[in-house]
C-alpha cells in the first residue's frame, strides 16, 4: 500500500517517499548534482527511430515528472560523497495507471461494481510487477566545468495492462423526471498492453542560477496502438450507426527520441478555452492557444495571473499541436552561467 500512494503521487508531481534534494544555507556548498524539487518538465521530442508502421505515433512532447533523492550512510544521515539518484516518470504512464486503478471498481449501476482488470487482478498488484518511473544515478556528487550532470542509464519504467474485460453500465430512471432515463450502455473490452520508457545519455544542466532546470537525453518510448472493432447499430436516427465491440491492440511502437527539457513549475499548459461570450478570459483566442502562457510572469493585462515559472533566460515557444510550453531551441540555449 505504501508502494501505491508513492506513485500515485509521483503522477500528480510527487514522490512522496522519496526524500527530496535540498541544501544547507550554512554550509554555502557548491550545488550538488539534482533535479528540482517541485514542478514538471514539458519534454521536446525529436524522433530518431521510427520502426515501420509507427510513422503516424510519433510525439512531438511529453510531460514527466523527476525526483532528485539522497543515499544515506550507515548512520542514516546524507552521504554527499554519494551522487543523488533520480527518477523520472511520465505523466501519461501515471494517468495510464490512475485509470486501471478506476476499472478495478468499475462502476455498472446502482451500487454494483465490477473488476473488468482481465484475470480479477488489483491496481496495487499490478504495481508489485511493474515500475511506473525510471531510476538513475548521477556519475559524479557535483556538476563538472560545464555545469553538466551524467546519468548514463536509467532503469526502465513499465506498465503492462493485462486487458480490460466487457462491462454493461444500467442508467436507473430518475421518478421526479418526466423522461425515461433507464438505459443500458455496453462498454467494450480492451486487449492488454505495455508502456515502457527507458532513458539513457540523461544530461542535467546545474549550477547556482540553474539547479537542473533543463536536461537531455535519449528516451525509448514503448505506446500501445489500438483501433476500434465496430458493428452496425442502427436506430431511428441513424440507420448507419455502429457500435464499439472491442478495443483492439494492433502493435506496439518502441520510438526512439532525443528529449530536450525544461522544467515548468506552475504550468505547461499553454490551451485556452474558446471564446464562447462576452465572458470568456480577455487571454482567449479562436486557435485555442497563447503563448502568453508560458511566460515566466503574470500578464494581468491578459488576465493571467500566474506565470509558467519558467526560467526567464530560456526562450520558450507554446507549441500549437501538444499545447505545452516546450524549449525553442537546443540545451543549454539562452542560458548564461553565473
């Protein structure tokens, strides 16, 4: 149970377990080889290997979390001797994980459930077999003449679905209504499916002015690929209606990606609602996104009140197509170490 609420909170942006990386003021030491300790990083792909078939799969952005944590010596106090280690996992791998934990008590009418995890499995055995973040450690304690940290492997992190099973959701009819509301909805099965994210090559960019805002690396990223098996389903309406019958899984695609990042501590969503009224946010526009929300300050003249949190120094661009406030341009760009 300990293990669940840990990456349960680690998809929310953090590791609850894991003891975070910090400093002593008093000791004015130089900075140590980390990660930051709150926010998420918008991650850049760049794909360098698309295995056949995948070409249609390739991400142009990902959103992780990463945690620094200390090696403790015998004594259980810190071992700055110790590089720090790191984890990293992917916000989808843990939207992906939060959701099987909801089929796990899967809601089919009145105060019935239904566990529609194929085999009867549970959320926290699943967690016992798998690794939702990837594990590294730093090669050195401190950054080198570069301002550069090494991680050159990293564990993988995986989630393996055992599949979903068919359910039936009953819609009671509500007696103080006029309409008959009873109905019953049939909601498909799903074939069983992998993510895995393996990171290697990961450059952490430290220093006093930037204690690993921004890092690089090379990520295999594993994704199911499903399409829908459908058969008519017609009504008074529609004579041509169809009906989903089962979530079938038709390959995996393992791409290759350089990763460029940056760690966004407030926000990385840089979508705005449409304008629908005279109420809607003076910061709204009809392509649904703004790149004043990833500045690193407020713009109350836009009515944002909250900036990104974004390092000033870096130029960041909102990204039309994943709506995230990526890095524009290579590692290390815009930045000058102090």
């Amino acid at each position: 149970m300990k293990t669940r609420i840990t990456l349960r909170l680690l998809c929310l942006g953090a590791l609850g377990s894991l003891i975070v990386a910090g400093s002593n003021c008093a000791d004015q030491r130089e900075p140590e080889c980390t990660s930051p300790a709150a926010g998420h990083f918008t991650v850049r792909l760049e794909p360098t290997d698309v295995p056949a078939g995948c070409e249609n799969e390739v991400l142009r952005g990902i959103v992780v979390a990463t945690r620094s944590y200390y090696v403790l010596d015998a004594e259980g106090n810190v071992d700055y001797d110790q590089p720090f280690r790191v984890a990293i996992q992917t916000l989808e791998m843990g939207e992906q994980f939060i959701g099987l934990e909801g089929q796990e008590e899967f809601d089919i009418g009145g105060d019935e459930s239904v566990n529609r995890l194929v085999g009867g499995v549970s959320a926290a055995s699943l967690i016992e077999t798998n690794k939702l973040y990837a594990y590294g450690q730093f090669t050195t304690p401190q950054p080198d003449s570069n301002d550069q940290c090494y991680i050159p492997t990293t564990t993988p992190a995986v989630l393996e679905s055992p599949g979903l099973l068919a359910a039936t959701v009953t819609t009671e009819d509500d007696p103080e209504t006029e309409e008959d509301e009873a109905a019953q909805e049939f909601v498909p099965p799903e074939d069983a499916s992998t993510y895995r994210a393996e990171w290697s090559n990961v450059t952490f960019l430290v220093s006093t002015a930037y204690p690993g805002v921004q890092f690089t690396g090379t990520l295999v990223y594993t994704r199911p690929v499903f399409q829908d098996v459908t058969e008519p389903a017609p009504t008074a309406e529609d004579p041509m209606a169809v009906r989903v019958i089962r979530r079938e899984r038709v390959r995996e695609c393992a791409i290759t990606y350089t990763g460029v990042a940056v760690s966004a501590v407030n926000t990385y969503d840089c979508s705005t609602p449409l304008p629908s009224d005279e109420d809607a946010p003076p910061y709204a526009r009809e392509e649904g996104y703004n790149q004043a929300l990833c500045g690193a300050e407020p713009d109350f003249s836009q009515g944002i009140a909250v900036g990104a949190g974004i390092n000033p120094d870096f130029p960041i661009v909102c990204d039309p197509e994943t709506k995230l406030c990526l890095l524009d341009g290579p590692f290390r760009s815009g930045a000058t170490n102090l």
